[in-house]
C-alpha cells in the first residue's frame, strides 16, 4: 500500500500559479466524495474551467481508496456531471444535464436527468422529469432512488407539468405568484416550480417510473436535507413549516415511499432539525438540532438521535452532552455504536468519533486540516475525506477510524497541491474581557524585519464562521504573491471556541468583534516582519459589515474593501432572502446601535465597494446606499473622488465566473497598490 504524506514536497513550477490570475482560476477544484458499497471505489466531483476560459464545468473522478493507482477521469460532459451515487450493486449513478442520444425532439437546454454508469460501458439516461432531477440518494439495501424535482405546483403529473411549462415558454410569461415567505434564496427567485420528493428503482427494461411522494409541498422542500431507509420504505426530510409573521420552523418528517403517508418524527417551536442521517439498521435518524435563536442568546447546534418508529412526543437523545462544538456531516460506523462528524475547532476543523453508548468525543485527526464530507468504509476500519486547510485546497485523504490526533494519508488525487508563495503562521492575542484570541497570519516570501509586508486585515463571513479551510474566492495567497502579508482573525461570533464565545457577540456586532478585530491586529503589527504604518482593511458579508463599521471608527487604515456588505442594517433587515431569521437577532434597537450607516460622516478612508446585483442575502441596495452615502459627502473636485465601485450585474453573493473573478482581484489589487504601495492607480484593462 502506497502512503503519501500530507505534506508532499512542493511544484517550484506550480509556486507561480498565485502570480498569473488566468493560472489560479485554471486550477481544478474538487468537491464531495462517494463511496461504493463494498468500499473499493471512491468518486469525487472536480470543477475546471471550460474551452471558452469562461466558465467551469464540472466532471466525475475515481479515486483510488488503496493510494496505489493515479485518479482516473470518469466522464467527459459538455454540460458537467455531478451527484454521484453508487447503486447496491456498485453501478455509478450521476445527475447531468448532457443531451441524451437516444432523446428525440430534446430541447437545447435541457434539465438535468439521473444517468447511470456501469463498471463496463457507455453512461445512460435512467430518468428524467421536466423540471429535472437533483441530489439524489440511493437505499443501501433495495437500490430505491430518492431525488428532488422541481415542479410547477398545480401539475398532477409529469406530462401535465411539461404541458404548463410549455404554456408559459410560449405566452413569455415570466410572472410568479407568492401565497407566503420567502420569495427568494440567496441568488435565485423561488417558484414558479418548487422542489417534490420523487422516488423509483433504475431498471434494466426502460426508465424510472417516478412516484410523487409530496404532491403538494407547498415550499416545504426548499433547500431540504434527506435520507433513505436501507429497505428504500421510508425518506425521512427536513419540512419546512410556516409560522405567523413571516417565519418558518423545519421540522423533520418521515415519508412512506409506497404510499406518500406522512408523518411528523420532530416538530418543536423552539427548535429546527437538520441533515437527517438514517442508521445502518434502518431504525434510528441522527440529526442536527438547532435551538432558535433570540434578540440576547444565539443558537446552538446539536447532534441528536431519534428513533424512526417514535414521534414528535418522543425526546430526541442528545449524542455528545456536554461537547461544546457544532458536530456536521455525521456519519453513522456501519455497526451503528458511534458517529463520524466533524466541527469547527480553534481555527481548524477535525474528524471527532462520538461513542453513542457513552457520548464520549474522541478527537481523530490532529493536524491543522478542515475536513469534508467524511465516508466511512464497509468495515468500520477507515475514513475517506476531503482534507483542505488555510494552506491546502480540498484533497482526498484516508484516516484510520479510531486512532486519535493522527495524521491523514493523502490519496492520489485528480489535481496537484500547489505550493504557496509564503508561509503560515498563528497570531494570538487577548480580548478586553480576558477571552483568548487567535488568527491565522499569512507572510509573503521576503518578509523580515528589514523589509516589512504591509498588512491586509481580512474578516470572515457568516458572521457565524472561522477562518479553518482553503477559499477560493478570498485567497490570501493571492495577496502574498504580490508582496502582502493578510491576518485572518475569528473574532466574537466565530465558530469552534465555544457557545460564550458566539454570545460575546451576538446582538452588539460593532461591540465585541469589532474589539476583538482591533486587538489582534494590534498584536500582529508588533511583529517585525509586518509594516505597521501600512495596512487596509477588507471584508466580505459580515466581513463586509465590519468593514464599513471600522471605516467609521478609524483612520488608522490607509484603505478599505468592503464586499456584499451590509450598510444600513434597518434596510438590510426587511429586504434579505430570510429576514425572519436575521429579526431574532437584529431588533429594532440592535439594528440602530450597530449599524454602519449612523457613522458615514466620520468616513475618510478611501473606500473600493463591491456588489452583485443578484445578491439575495445581501440585496444590492446596501451597496447602492453606501455608494451614494460616499459620493454624497465627497465636497471636492468629482475628479479627486477616492472612492470606487465595482458593480457586476450578474453575479450573487459570490463572484463566481472565473474572469469576474480575475477583474475582482485586479481591481482589490490596484485599489490596495494605490493606498498601500503608492503607486499610480490604473484600472484593469477589461474595464476601460
């Protein structure tokens, strides 16, 4: 057996990769894992750009579970595969959207179809509907697939729902009808279809007969998380319930395949229920209960355990009482005694083994990795995931299932880790109420203290996250290619320190983080190899938010980028995708004392703003006011304006188009070059 070590001597050629924007988008970006059930075939999802350099299309690769044979590509898609999933008998299954060579009259844009892949042989079309076919699972035992179709709410069949979309293609008819909340998700308007739970068995005679197991969902589906008994009778799903004023609790039900009965396992207004995973034996569901937040306490996640024979009167077990850390992506052993999950942990995020018996957490991985998707083998005895960290994209790795703080295996994966222009360090530090503090320090080659890195503060999203994986968008390897050193620091809110760390935050955004923020920095410009008289600040979403906050409260940075930001909290409230959630938290009063736009006049830091105009979470009307906030008080010559905005009229929350992306990074870069560096500011060439 093969073995290579996490830390594989670095590609001198590959270091350039993070000097050339057009070869750091080029690099392959890998995506979840999936495990056949004899354990002998591990399959990944890998994103690379397109011929047009445009756009990325994604593709199925296996990969070796021994480390003996290179990653080998599965499918070769003009439009992507993604999805996978093995069939009892080891047969690949994959959604894609790909024509299908034995359709007739298919249109150019076809949904995505569940395709099949045998072990020998060319991929098939094994079942379609016209709203398309997504996130499938499969039953381990009987092969029942489960999978979501969107579907236009009156349609009582599939060919009655084509007939009504071909209605509305031909009348342009684009208009959509809203009964109840919400009306959009993230970057995409919902309706006028909605998501149904589907379910067949892929035959060897013809096609999936789907059966409509959620003829009207009324919405209940959005987003939805779900499982399938082993036996393929029951699909236990996340449900989502109306409430009055706008809200909505999710609760968690279980569905007979046979006969669409529905019935409730979880169902408290205090508390959402998550990510069901059904146990091997088909008579237990692991989930994640969430406690519901309020105006003065945040929510806290737990891992629980409930039988699928109860109901909503029976108690859900808490797993691991008394763990302070948010368990995901748990994974049953196959003998049913313990969970695989992993959690935020201290500016990392490790694999935890969980004894149900006890409830006593073992830590497996001790190394500085945020793991992924986690799959355990056949026989209990490993674990295969995807391990990135702040200096590491995602890879695949095997760890053993019950050896604690040990170092993962990397497999031979479909892309080589690049290496990094600079190094990693921590910074640490100590808060005004006693709480530890700590962030992870980037430094670009050279820098020393005869030659100091200027400094890029970047705060994270969420505002419930931490700084623990590889990023694509914000990468701050990026930045130390081109002379920057960036702090990475998990203020309070930040995830992996604890329930009371989050609390120090929560309801008073410009109080703790912003402290916090203020004291790590200082720290980290003590040290000699970092130039303390020249720093900026940058942030995006929350990180957005602490950004405009610290642009009005000190000049002590020579620039700011602040990224789908939030700006007037009193608009940002009513107008996001989930302004039901956000009003737990974001009161009357809250939203007055901490948001950013009561202190616009005490702004003179040069400011770059960047916005997507199809930005539900942060709608683009925040980047808007902030513009207009910024010009409005610039008294001078319009020619002298410091400030700049980079608008992109099709994107989201995130940038997401490769050369977008490369014009963001140009730009954040002249902008920094300008403050920063002194040089002349020159826009980028595609935006002249």
């Amino acid at each position: 057996m093969t073995e290579t070590p996490i830390d594989p001597p670095p590609n001198d050629s590959a270091q350039r990769t993070f000097h050339d924007l057009q070869a750091y988008v080029a690099l392959p970006r890998l995506s979840g894992l999936a495990l056949s059930p004899d354990g002998t075939r591990l399959v990944t999802t890998v994103a690379a750009l397109n011929p047009e350099r445009n756009g990325f299309r994604t593709a199925l690769w296996e990969i070796d579970p021994a480390g003996e044979r290179p990653a080998r590509r599965l499918t070769r898609g003009a439009t992507g595969e993604s999805s996978p999933v093995f069939t009892p008998d080891g047969e690949l299954l994959f959604t894609s959207a790909r024509p299908d060579p034995d359709a007739k009259d298919q249109p150019e844009e076809a949904p995505a179809a569940l395709w099949r892949l045998p072990a020998g042989g060319e991929a098939h079309v094994v079942g379609a509907r016209p709203g398309g076919i997504g996130g499938p699972v499969v039953a381990r035992e009987a092969g029942t697939v489960v999978a979501t179709s969107m579907t236009l709410p009156a349609a009582e069949s599939a060919d009655d729902d084509e007939a009504r979309r071909k209605q509305r293609r031909e009348k342009k008819v684009s208009a959509i009808l809203h009964a109840g909340y919400p009306v959009r998700y993230w970057d995409h308007d919902l309706g006028p279809d909605e998501p149904r739970l589907v379910a067949g068995s892929v035959r060897e005679d013809g096609p999936v007969e789907w059966r409509d197991l959620t003829p009207v969902p009324a919405g209940a589906l959005l987003e939805a998380s779900y499982d399938v008994t082993p036996d393929g009778a029951t699909v236990v799903t996340e449900w989502r319930v109306p409430e009055p004023a706008g809200a909505t609790r999710t609760a968690l039900v279980a569905v007979d395949v046979a006969t669409g009965e529905r019935r409730v396992l979880a169902d408290d207004p205090d508390h959402d229920f998550g990510a069901p995973v059904v146990s091997p034996d088909g008579t237990q569901v692991v989930c994640a209960r969430d406690g519901r937040s309020t105006p003065s306490s945040p929510p806290d996640v737990r891992l629980v355990v409930l039988p699928l024979a109860g109901g909503p009167t029976v108690p859900a077990r808490e797993v691991a009482p008394g763990w302070d850390r948010w368990g995901a992506a748990a994974r049953w052993t196959p003998d049913g005694a313990a969970l695989i999950v992993t959690a935020d942990e201290g500016g990392r995020s490790p694999v935890f083994r969980i004894e149900l018996e006890t409830g006593s957490v073992a830590r497996l991985t001790g190394d500085d990795g945020a793991y992924g998707d986690p799959r355990v083998s056949p026989d209990g005895s490993t674990i295969y995931a995807l391990r990135s960290a702040v200096d590491a994209p995602p890879a695949p790795v095997r760890l053993d299932a019950t050896t604690p703080d040990q170092r993962p295996v990397l497999l031979l994966g479909p892309a080589e880790r690049p290496a990094l222009p600079g190094s990693l360090t921590e910074v640490h530090a100590t808060a005004a109420d006693g709480s530890p503090l700590r962030a992870w320090l980037v430094l670009p080659p050279g820098a020393a203290e005869s030659s100091p890195a200027p400094l890029l503060l970047w705060v994270h999203g969420g505002p419930l996250s931490s700084w623990n994986a590889w990023q694509w968008r914000w990468n701050p390897w990026l930045m130390a290619a081109r002379g920057y050193a960036v702090l990475l620091p998990d203020p309070a809110l930040s995830t992996g320190y604890g329930l009371d760390f989050i609390a120090r935050g929560w309801g008073q955004w410009g109080g703790a983080p912003y402290a916090d923020v203020m004291a790590i920095t200082d720290v980290a410009l003590e040290r000699p190899d970092v130039d303390a008289e020249r720093t900026a600040a940058m942030g995006g979403s929350f990180g957005g938010y602490m950004a405009n906050w610290i642009a009005g409260h000190t000049d002590r940075f020579r620039a700011i980028v602040t990224h789908a930001s939030l700006w007037a909290l009193d608009q940002f409230g009513p107008t996001t995708d989930a302004s039901y959630y956000w009003s737990r938290e974001m009161t009357l009063a809250m939203a007055a004392e901490n948001s950013p736009h009561r202190f616009a006049d005490a702004i003179d830091t040069p400011m770059l703003v960047i916005h997507g105009d199809k930005d539900y979470r942060v709608p683009v009307g925040e980047g808007l006011r902030l513009w207009w906030d910024l010009v409005s008080r610039h008294t001078g010559d319009p020619a002298n304006l410091p400030h700049r905005f980079l608008y992109f009229p099709d994107e989201n929350h995130w940038v997401l188009k490769p050369q977008n992306a490369a014009v963001w990074y140009e730009t954040v870069t002249a902008f920094l070059d300008q403050h920063l560096l002194g040089k002349e500011w020159e826009t980028p060439d595609l935006l002249r």
